[in-house]
C-alpha cells in the first residue's frame, strides 16, 4: 500500500556514509518513515578476491566431508 522502492547508481556528497566505501565493500542504505532524516545504512565486505577465495575453499571443505573415507 503506497510503498516504493527504487534501486539505480547515484552520486552522494563526500560526508554521505556511501560515499565513505573503501574497496570492494557493499553498501546499501534503506530510507524509510523511520529513517527519513539519517538512512539505515548497512555494510559489509563483498566479492572482493580474497572473501571469494576464502568462500571457495570453504566449499570444498564442505564437499570433502561428502567423500568416502
């Protein structure tokens, strides 16, 4: 009922926490009735190499408990 959401590349002022990532960081910051004047802003690190490495291994760590010993 009434609600909108939107998504898209914008441009943000330097003091604006988007515009406060560093590397391959993702970022996403909800503005709602809440949180009209200050966004909830919510970050964390994303599919840079070394997080991507690190989640392949883990998988086959996980696989190798599937093989017959």
């Amino acid at each position: 009922e009434g609600s909108r959401v939107s998504a898209g590349i914008r441009e943000f002022p330097h003091d604006h926490p988007i515009a406060a990532t560093k590397g391959s960081d993702n970022i996403i910051a909800f503005t709602t009735k809440r949180y009209s004047r200050t966004p909830l802003v919510v970050q964390g690190p994303g599919a840079g190499a070394d997080v991507t490495a690190m989640g392949v291994f883990s998988d086959i760590l996980k696989l190798l408990n599937y093989l017959p010993h």
